[in-house]
C-alpha cells in the first residue's frame, strides 16, 4: 500500500467540486462528490436517537438498492430538528440534486452539517446546484464542509490487485460535538475498486469500531454523524470477495484511510493545541482495552491536564478504575511518552525537566500496560483549552 497526495477524486471515475452558495458567510459551504457510473456504496450513522433529515434520506437510499452516485452535501445549517419541512427540504435536495445530474433520486446521498434547529435556505440550495459543473475543483470539496474545523484532512493510497492499481481516498470534517458510536462527524471515502455493497458493508463494520468510534474531542455524540463509502470499479479488477486475501488487504487499505481521518478530526479538534493518543496494552480483550483507552482520552480533567501539561496520572488511574471494562489493577504501569509514572501500580519518581519537554510537543502519547491478558486498544483525542469555551459560547453568533 502506498500514501500519495491527492483529493476525493482521485479514484478513476469520480470527480467533486465546492464552492461558495449563500449557506454561510463568504466561505466556501457547498460541494458534492460524483461518480460516472452508479457505486456500491455503505454507510454508518449516528447512533443519536435525534437524526438529522439528511441522514434519514441517505440510509433510506443505501438500503434500497446499496447504490450510489453522487453525494451532495452543504455546511452552515445542519438541518436536523426541523420537523416535517425539514424532510420535505431533503427529498427536494436530492431530487433537484438527481435532476441537475440526469439521474435517479435515490442515487443521490445528501449530508448537512452546522447549526441545529434551522431550516435549509432553498435558495442557497439552488444557487450552489445552477453554479457547480462535474469537471470542478476537487480539493475545494474538502473546503466546502468545513464548518468550525481550522483545516481540510484528506488521505489516498493506493494498492495493487493484480495488474489492476486500486486507488482509495477519503476526505472527513469534524473538530466538535465528535464522541461518535457508528460514526464520525462527516467522513466520505471513494474507491475505484470492484466489490459488491454487501462486501464493502462488511469492510466498513468492522474497521470502525477501532477507528472512528475511538476519537473523541468532546463526548458529545451529533446528530449528523456518518460515514459513506462509495466503490464504483472503474478498475474493473476481478470482484473482492468476502473471506479472501484481496479482502482483507482491501480491509487494511480501509483502515489506514479511516484511522488516519479520525485522527485527523482528533487533533484539529475545537480549540486544541494537542493530539493525544492513548495506548491500552495487555487487556482481558479488546472492548476492555477499547474502553479504557476511550475513557482515557475522554476525560475532562485528563484533557485539562495534558492542555496545562501537567503529568497528573492520578487522573489517569482513577479514569482506568470507573471505565467499565474488566481489568485487574494490581499491576498497572502509566507512561506519559517514553517516562514511567506509575509501574506496578506504584508511583515512580521521573525526571521535571524532561516531562515538561515531553508534554509540550503538539502530540502526547499515553500508553497504560494493564499486564492482565493480550489485548490491545488505542483511541485517540485533543486536549481542553481556554479556546473551546470560547468557541462554543459563540457558535450561532
């Protein structure tokens, strides 16, 4: 597998563009991602019981036919919470979306993201759709979903199977309320791959338990989260298959592009200064060390901590101890960076100096050794900042 620069165009067959339509102030709040041909597609979404009408739509879409071929989305209002009109104003997004392209509403998936509790402006809607052309500028997608994010995260790679190259990219927006279960905030990824919606739906489910439902930034959970995978097999390689090697290396190109978006959205997270990435080493299993880790980066006083650079692990063991998972503490070890702080469950002594160098880094590794079983999980987050109040006082305003 190979990192190369690109954008979500990149696969054969897809093109994107973004562009400036009314939905915000002056930035770039519109975009869309099309493929030539129809795609199998999969999707997970919030587990929120409040779900925004867009969501609603697009998972009815998928679950009809497992295809796709565009996907339309716009920042700055979220439309979620609104109600009947609130509906009406989605299924009339995909439809005018499926007329612009000559193509069939439920090929169209639709995402929104921003403000709660506001109706979509329609004129907005249809200003972005009469301006944006298939043949646009790809990375101005990326561009275009952003709402209180301070930069684009994007990553390609690409894998050979067999004497057919295989490109994958994947483009995300998130930086609050991300404490996702199924999902993220916003994440798309394309492929040009050959592989049914069943198959992909398969690789999906099991690369996002230990990729995007290990970030967190704040706890709280959107209504808008969700993640979409499109696959069109432009390619044209022999179909991947479930149970095969070409899977599971389709699986591994999956994951790499997942994780690395998620922690993308981690570090970028409102108001941070920090990436932390939490490391659970010899647990009874994997949910338990999943728990853990995630408990971890969660934890306000642990974020405060790391923001302050304070090595306070006494915050750290109590977090291990009401996380849930199942776990002997009778012999923990702590590492903030490379420096013990707790070994055996006992406190040890580190050196002041290079704690302080260590914990000014703009990424702080936490890595806890449980020595209770042979499971491993990782997580990942930001720290707590003056900033992120400041941020969200002022979110509508």
């Amino acid at each position: 597998m190979k990192v190369i620069d690109g954008n979500i165009a990149s696969p054969l067959g897809f093109s994107a563009d973004g562009l400036y339509a009314g939905f915000k102030k002056k930035k770039l709040d519109f975009g869309w991602i099309v493929s030539e041909v129809p795609a199998s597609a999969a999707g997970v979404y919030t587990t929120n019981k409040v779900i925004a009408a867009p969501l609603i739509v697009t998972r009815e879409s998928v679950k009809k036919s497992g295809k796709l071929q565009a996907v339309v989305v716009n920042s700055g209002v979220a439309n979620s919470c609104t109600g009947l009109q609130g509906m009406e104003d989605a299924y009339e997004m995909q439809r005018l979306t499926a007329q612009k392209l000559k193509i069939e509403p439920d090929l169209v998936g639709l995402a929104s993201t921003g403000v709660i509790g506001e109706l979509l402006p329609m004129d907005a809607l249809k200003n972005g759709l009469s301006q944006i052309v298939i043949s646009g500028k790809a990375d101005d997608f990326a561009r275009a979903i952003l709402t209180t994010d301070t930069c684009t995260k994007t990553c390609v790679v690409t894998e050979r199977f067999g004497k057919d190259l295989v490109t994958m990219a994947g483009v995300a927006k998130g930086s609050g309320m991300i404490h996702p279960n199924m999902a993220t905030m916003l994440a798309f990824i394309t492929c040009d791959a050959n592989i049914s919606s069943q198959t992909l739906q398969k690789a999906l489910g099991q690369n996002v338990e230990t990729t995007f439902n290990q970030i967190t930034v704040d706890g709280d959970t959107s209504t808008n989260d969700m993640v979409l995978v499109l696959a069109n097999g432009y390619t044209q390689n022999e179909e991947i298959l479930p149970d095969t090697e070409e899977f599971e290396r389709f699986a591994q190109m999956l994951h790499y592009v997942m994780e690395d978006l998620a922690k993308k959205i981690a570090k970028d997270g409102e108001g941070a200064s920090k990436l932390i990435e939490v490391n659970v080493l010899h647990a009874q299993d994997s949910l338990s060390a999943r728990m853990i880790a995630k408990s971890v980066v969660g934890s306000s006083l642990v974020k405060t901590a790391i923001f302050g650079e304070d090595p306070n692990w006494g915050r750290i063991i109590a977090v291990i101890g009401y996380a849930g998972a199942e776990l002997s503490v009778a012999n923990i070890d702590i590492f903030i960076g490379q420096l013990p702080v707790m070994l055996a469950s006992s406190p040890v002594a580190f050196d002041a100096e290079e704690m302080q160098e260590m914990m000014g880094q703009d990424e702080v590794t936490i890595t806890i050794d449980l020595h209770d079983g042979d499971a491993t999980g990782q997580a990942w987050g930001c720290d707590l900042s003056y900033d992120y109040v400041k941020i969200n006082a002022l979110y509508r305003t």
